[in-house]
C-alpha cells in the first residue's frame, strides 16, 4: 500500500484540469459525503458495544426488515446531505420515494444515490459492509426534482464509489478518469490516497456467486457457472470460489485480485424476476467504477452503464468484475457462446 499523505480534496484539486467535476461544490459535495462516511464508521466500529445491533421492528421498500445501524446511517447520510448546499434532491435504497431538499437549505443541481449499510445482514457477525454511492447532475429546467431526474443510464454519472468498513475504512471512487482508493488515517481523521490508480487484473482467480440459489437458475447461468468450476475453461483450471455475501465486500476484494461477481436473475421470488440488486444504488454505481479500473460489468445480455432505469428501485442481474471474465460469462448466458 503507498500512503502519499494526499487528502481526497488535495487530490481532487491537483487533478481538477482532468476531472470536469471537480468544483468547488463538487468538492463540497464530496466532504459532506465523507463526513457522514466517518459518522457512520465510528459507530460501526463500536456496534457490538452498544444497542445498535438488531431490528428496527420497521420494513424497508425493499421488503426487508431493517437493521438498527441501517436505519441509523440512512439517517445520518440524509440529514448531512440536506445541508450539503449542492444537491437538489436525494434516493436511498431504504426510502420507497425520492427524498426532497426542504426548502431551509440552500439547493444545488447534483442528485446523490445510495446504499447507506450495503451488506447489513451481516452486521452481527462483524463482516465488512459498505455504503455505496452514485452522483449525477440534474439535466431538466424544472424548479424541483422528480424522479425522471433519477431514471438515467448509468454512463451518464458524474463520480460514483462506495466506503469500505473493515479492519481500515476506505473510499474508493471515481469522477470518470481512473479509480482512487483513500484510507482514513483515524489519527488525523482523513483519508489519505493510499491505491491510486487501481486497475483489475483482465482475467481474475476467483469467482463469487450464491450457489444456493442453482436450482433457480436457468440452464444458460447454470451453464457459465460450471464454465468457472471447471478445468475446461481458458484459464486451464477451476476458479476459486470466494462468496462473502456483502456486495461491497464481494467487490472491494475482486476490484484488486481480479475475479467475477455473479448475482444472476433466478425464480425464486416472482416479484424479483430480474434479481436481486438495485440498478441505480448498486449496479450502476460500482459498473462505473470497474469500467474505470479496466474491468466490465453487464446484466447478461447488455452493458450495465447502458441501461436507462425505468424505476426508482429497479432491480437488474449483475455479472461483473475482470474483463475478459465478464466477457465470457456474458457470452454463456446470452447464448452466444
């Protein structure tokens, strides 16, 4: 790991020729976030030490019941973001509906999309978990945000990333040129550039899929599934299988060792005929990101980045990860191959 000392707003401005996004209120945007971000990691570090474990009793948009700390950094990460002064409205994977800029704060023109506790079901068991992050620029003339403002295709966000709660808090993220990895140095309380200018291997050694859900599958995702466990693949051996269970997670690990990540669409829930992930706080966020390190990411049949979301919480199949593996897993399933 090289530690350079640079902050991410030092970075940010040093490389602001190259990075269009790179204002004043992006960078404003972009410390708020990191803020929150901190907030939430110390009380992640002590969420066995406190009554933050457990069910809120309260079901979130997904379905899902909500995890005390998930409610809790939802909260954090709206209320700081409000008061940001560059956004003009906000969606979180736990609010059925866009979340508007009350009208006391000042308004910008960025929209921010996120997962605020990625990964959460493992909380109680201390694996990694994240928050994941998406930045776009509101395009229409209209005074307030709805949420056709929301409903773009993944190529047209402005930075996107995700902060990593391990045994280190990290912020990997992009603005479109490359990909940064920040680690907060909690001594000084800022994160430094510590893996600047990641780039996945093309082809990786481990793939990560929920092999529960097989019987789920059809015979094309059963197909490219197999094509990773066999020695019959162009890599000449079996893939390793690594599934943690935490996207973020899952993720973090293949961005830097190379691999791929599989969440293919299955029958096991009708209500949930394409999958499980969401497009806009999940997919598209962390397509951009390995697109940027040199990776590839599709839903089987197309890229991730061109697809335009036709709802707020749409959910998509995600095969993504080294190059040449998303490639060929594509292939598989799309008949193609």
């Amino acid at each position: 790991m090289e530690n350079t000392g640079i902050t991410v707003t030092e970075h940010l401005l040093i490389h602001q020729k190259e990075s269009p996004m790179a204002t004043g209120r992006f960078t404003r945007l972009l410390s708020e976030l990191i803020f929150a971000a901190k907030i939430v990691s110390r009380e992640v570090n002590k969420a066995g030490l406190v009554d933050i474990l457990g069910l809120t009793g309260e079901i979130n948009v997904q379905g899902e019941e909500v995890k005390k700390l998930d409610d809790y950094a939802n909260r954090i990460l709206i209320y700081r973001m409000q008061q940001a002064g560059v956004l003009c409205a906000m969606a979180s994977e736990e609010n059925a509906d866009i979340i508007e800029i009350p009208d006391k704060y000042p308004k910008g023109d960025y929209i921010l999309v996120f997962d605020p506790l990625d990964g959460s079901s493992n909380i109680d068991v201390n694996v990694n978990i994240g928050t994941i992050f998406s930045i776009h620029r509101k395009t229409s003339d209209r005074s307030h945000a709805t949420v056709q403002d929301f409903l773009r295709k993944g190529s047209e966000q402005v930075a996107a990333g995700y902060f990593l709660y391990g045994p280190s808090t990290m912020l990997i993220y992009t603005t479109g040129n490359g990909v940064n990895g920040f680690t907060l140095d909690p001594s000084v309380g800022e994160f430094l550039l510590s893996h600047p200018d990641i780039r996945i291997p093309e082809t990786g050694q481990c793939y990560s899929v929920n092999e529960s859900n097989y019987t789920y599958w059809d015979d094309r995702v059963k197909k490219a599934v197999e094509y990773f466990k066999t020695p019959e693949n162009d890599r000449g051996k079996p893939y390793t299988a690594r599934y943690i269970g935490s996207l973020v997670a899952d993720f973090h690990r293949n961005l830097f060792r190379g691999g791929i990540f599989m969440y293919p669409a299955d029958n096991k829930d009708p209500s949930k005929p394409r999958g499980k992930l969401r497009l806009l706080c999940e997919a598209a966020p962390l397509s951009f990101v390995i697109e940027q390190a040199g990776g590839a990411a599709t839903d089987g049949q197309q890229r991730i980045l061109d697809i335009e979301a036709t709802q707020l919480h749409e959910r998509v199949p995600l095969f993504i990860g080294s190059k040449k593996d998303v490639e060929k897993a594509t292939a598989i399933v799309s008949g193609e191959a």
